[in-house]
C-alpha cells in the first residue's frame, strides 16, 4: 500500500527529506540498505509525496528569504517540523 502526502508552502520555503529503507533476503542474497534525499518548495507552492512501509517524510518550514537548500545566506537555521512515515 502506498500513502500520498500532499504539502502545501505559504509564506516560506520548505525543505522535505525522504528516507528510503530496504532489506533483501533471499536464498542467493542478503542485502540492507537505505537512500534519502532533500527536495526544496518554494514558497505558495504544492507538491505530492509517495509514502511506503519502508519510507519516512519529515518536513521543515525553512527561514523566510531561503530560496535553496543552503541557509548560509540566511540568520536563522531552523524551522517548524513534521514527520509522517
């Protein structure tokens, strides 16, 4: 089964981090691992995420003034939290 998180910016940016966990366990290979990756929203905007039993969401309001992933150029480095998964 698959759920679809649906995440809608304002006034801010957001980052959201996906993390992808697998096991293979089979007679010919045994294999763990995992992936994640940081996807950027601009602000008033709306994007659609797949999440799976062997995958987690987490969403952070970034700065406003963020326009990337890199917050250098921005004060503050935190932001409000979410987790689904």
């Amino acid at each position: 089964m698959t759920t679809t998180v649906t995440i809608k910016t304002h006034s801010r940016p957001a980052v959201v981090d996906t993390h992808n966990y697998y096991s293979i366990n089979t007679p010919t290979q045994v294999s763990q691992g995992s992936s994640s990756s940081s996807d950027f929203l601009a602000p008033d905007s709306e994007r659609q995420f797949v999440v799976t039993d062997t995958q987690t969401v987490s969403v952070r309001e970034l700065p406003e003034g963020a326009t990337d992933l890199h917050l250098s150029h921005v004060g503050a480095t935190c932001g409000n939290t979410s987790s689904v998964g």
